[in-house]
C-alpha cells in the first residue's frame, strides 16, 4: 500500500521535479562515500544543528531586513522578518546542510517595485545581504576561537565546523546560479532588461547547479578552504 502510494506520487511529479530529486539523492550519495570520519563527529552534529536553528534564519532574516530597510514590506508581511527558524526552514536544505556542509532555506520573497533606491542597486544589497551574514558568523566564531584559545576542546571543535559550514554557505550562495543568491547579483549587473534570461535560467537552474557541483567541486571546496584557513590560522 505505501509503495502504491508513493509510487503514485513519483508519477505525479513533473520530469524537472523527478530530475531535481534524482540530483539531490545523488549529490548526498556522493558526499557520503567521500566525507571523512567527520559527519557524526558529536561537535559537528552541534554546529549542523547550530547552522540550520541560527546560521540560516540570520541569512534570512538579513535579506528580509535589508528589502525591508529598502522600503519594500514583503517580508515583514510574509512574516520572513524574524528570527524565528520555523518560518525560514526548508527541509531538503537542512538535510544537505548535515550530509554535505552546505545548501539553504525558504528564500524570502521581496518585490523590488518597492524599494526606495534603484532597483538594481537594491537587488545587489539584498542578495548579497545573506552571504554576507554568513560570513561575519564564521569571523565571529574564529575570533572567539583565537581570543579564548579553545581549539582543542569540544568546544573548539564546535567553532571550527562552525566556521568551516557558513564559509561553506557564503561561497555556495555566491555561485551566480539561480536560484542561489549570486544568480540575483549577476542579473543585475547585466545590462538592459534580461528577465528572459533570468526566466529561461531559473527553468533549469537547480540541474545546472548539480551538474557543477559534481563535476567541478573545486568551484565551492577551494575558495571556502582558502577563506577557512586565513580565519583559522
């Protein structure tokens, strides 16, 4: 009866939808037979747990603030302007986030019809809002690592895959991706109006996405290693 089930509701699903699935199934698959000895390492489960509860409704929440201070309501509407990880989590995400160090929430609808700057000024400032709040988590955590000389306790532990997931996430939302948060900076910085572009993109965005993930993982490993030990050492 569950197998007829969910069967049932394999076949209702679109081709992009069973394709986005198959690619995210295969990404933890992949990260599985390659990650260390890490993934159940006790002060990981904290700092995976700490990213999806803290890290990702500050990411959030820093995009709904800054459309917000730009003049757009939306978020605050929507009830994206809080703190709150509830209305930010997205399940799939998390789950990536603990197999693999990096992938993301509920993004938060904004309109920029409504900001009070210049639309593509606006949209830089707001993409760029989340990532950045990323990183200033990861320097906070090296400081407290350096300033209290706690590296070799759990608790140094905890900081140190603290800083190593959210350098993960601010790389990873920068790829220029849709629907990842560099795609929205890249459209912006393109001239004339390509909301054809941004549509034909969107479409497959997320396969284009697996597909440099698995075939040039050194686009998100080796600028986040480089970020990682100039915070660490």
């Amino acid at each position: 009866m569950f197998l007829s089930s969910l069967s049932a509701r394999w076949r209702s699903l679109t081709t992009v939808q069973q394709l986005l699935i198959g690619a995210v199934v295969l990404l933890v698959l992949y990260w599985l037979f390659t990650a260390s000895g890490n993934l159940l390492h006790p002060a990981r489960l904290l700092a995976v747990a700490t990213i999806i509860f803290v890290a990702l409704p500050v990411h959030e929440y820093a995009h709904a603030a800054a459309a917000v201070a730009l003049g757009d309501p939306t978020p605050r509407r929507q009830g994206r302007l809080t703190l709150n990880p509830l209305p930010h989590i997205d399940p799939v995400g998390a789950a990536l986030i603990f197999f693999v160090g990096f992938g993301w929430a509920r993004p938060v609808l904004w309109n920029p019809a409504n900001i009070t700057t210049d639309r593509k000024v606006g949209s830089i400032i707001v993409s760029l809002a989340g990532p950045l709040s990323n990183l200033l988590l990861a320097i906070a955590a090296a400081v407290i690592l350096r300033s209290f000389g706690v590296s070799g306790n759990f608790f140094g532990q905890f900081l140190v895959f603290f800083v190593q997931i959210n350098v993960l996430l601010f790389v990873f939302n920068l790829i220029p991706i849709p629907p990842l948060d560099g795609s929205h900076v890249l459209f912006a910085l393109l001239p004339g109006d390509n909301f054809r572009l941004q549509q034909q993109l969107s479409q497959y965005g997320f396969l284009i996405l697996m597909a440099v993930i698995f075939l040039t993982p050194g686009i998100i490993r080796i600028p986040a290693g480089i970020i990682t030990r100039a915070l660490l050492l």
